[in-house]
C-alpha cells in the first residue's frame, strides 16, 4: 500500500471516530505513526479505538467503522480487545478497542494521537514511560540461560520423535532467546516491545548467522545455534559439554533429523 493510500485509511477512521459521541481516541502504532519509521508497502495499519460507555464491545465486533469495509474478507479475533481484518488484496488491519479505563493494561512504544476529545495523548505518555520501564528490565542475561534451557528441552523432543514440538522449541524459543542475548550492549536501539523487529540493522552479523541456521536441517539448526553462541561467549566449559552431549544424544535418539 503506497503512502498516500495507507494515509487515506487512518484519515476514514478518525473521520468515523468523530462521528461517533462515544469515541474519544484514536491511536495509531507501529511503523504507522511515524516516529522512528515510516511506513512501506508492506505496512499493515495498527489502530487503537477508545471508547466511552459501554461501546467498545460492538466496535469490536463492526467494520462499519474501518475504511472499505466492502473489501473485507475475515474479520479474526485475537485477543479480549483485539481484532484483524484481511481486504482482498492482503492488507491486514490489527485493531483494538478499549473503554477509556481499560487502557491501563495497554504497552505501547511508538505511537500517534490521531484523534482526542478527552486525555488520550496524556494517557498514553504516561503508558509509554511505564512500556520503557517495563521492557527496561528484560536482561540479555537471562536470555541467554533461556537459550540453554530451551535447546536442551528441544534437543530432548527431537530425540524422542516430537519433530512438531522440537522445531518450535529450537527454531523458535531458543533461536529467539538467543538473538535477545546477543543483543547485549545494543538493547537500547532495538524495539523495545519485538526485539526481533528489524534487528537486522542492528545485529547484521549475528542476525545473518541465526537466519542461516534456521535455513538447514533441525539437528543442523541446534548445532549451528550452539556454535554461534560458543562463539559470543554464551556457551563455554562444562555447560558447553553438557549441551554437546545432549545434541549427540538427540542425533541418535529415533527422531534425529
């Protein structure tokens, strides 16, 4: 979606919202509101609706309020207060819509006020402080000793034959923990609530190396990840044999891929 177009969408649902007595914000999130980024053709629309009295359910569950909604294909549930909607074409709209006092179980980095009839802009500064507090205290650390527990009880599925349950493990979990765990020293410029969004400007060649790994074969993805963090320090001396031996473990269990 160009950018003339995906404005366009953000400028129908403010005009919406202040048709409609009951909405008092809008918010728009991501790559959307512009702050560190800005949108590009494969940009979905990340959207808060606020709301007073009781309305937030309804809106919910209604299209009328998004732009074409003609061109709605699913309209997808996704968690107590959130939906996505899928056009014909792809694009995806992630929504929210929350009464005014549920916003205090909101996290939110980057964002713009599009639309406030009340203290909207307020309230989500004060959600932003409270995000970075938050995230701030995620250590890379600890990461890395998630990165050992994941593998070995991935390692430990593959073995046994849980080939579903074993790639999610490894190429998910402790691919994941151990991408935060390289990020030591660099956690400030990543994004504090995905640090897995765009961190290939951050990490090009760590980021290069786990998504080479993921590429081969599930024996050869845990054994790529155990080198690369050998490699950074993360595995070294006894725990570094302790997870060798159960990567050879795991090659000659019935399952070894």
């Amino acid at each position: 979606m160009d950018a003339e177009r995906f404005q366009h969408f953000l400028d129908v649902v403010v005009r919406n919202a202040d048709a409609d007595s009951q909405v008092v914000g809008v918010v728009v999130l991501g790559s959307g509101a512009g702050v560190s980024r800005q949108p590009d053709d494969f940009s979905d629309h990340d959207i808060w609706l606020i709301t007073t009295g009781g309305r937030a359910p309804a809106l919910r569950e209604s299209i009328a309020w998004l732009p074409e909604p003609e061109r709605i294909v699913a309209h997808l549930a996704d968690t107590a207060h959130g939906r996505s909607v899928v056009y014909e074409d792809g694009h995806l709209i992630e929504f929210a819509v929350f009464e005014v006092e549920e916003l205090d179980v909101t996290r939110a980095n980057e964002y713009a006020v599009l639309y406030d009839t009340t203290d909207i802009a307020q309230r989500l500064d004060q959600i932003a402080v409270r995000t970075e507090a938050e995230m701030a205290g995620i250590d890379p650390a600890w990461a890395a000793q998630r990165f050992i527990a994941q593998l070995l009880i991935g390692l430990g599925r593959l073995g046994r034959g849980e080939l579903m349950s074993a790639n999610y493990m490894i190429r998910e979990w402790a691919a994941n923990s151990l991408l935060q765990a390289l990020a030591t020293g660099a956690k400030d410029r990543l994004d504090n609530l995905d640090p897995h969004r765009r961190i290939e400007t951050v990490l090009p060649d760590d980021t290069a190396a786990v998504v080479a790994a993921l590429e081969q074969p599930l024996l050869e993805v845990a054994r790529s990840l155990i080198a690369l963090a050998s490699d950074r320090g993360l595995l070294e001396g006894p725990v570094l044999r302790a997870v060798e031996a159960a990567l050879r473990r795991a090659a000659a269990g019935p399952g070894a891929v």
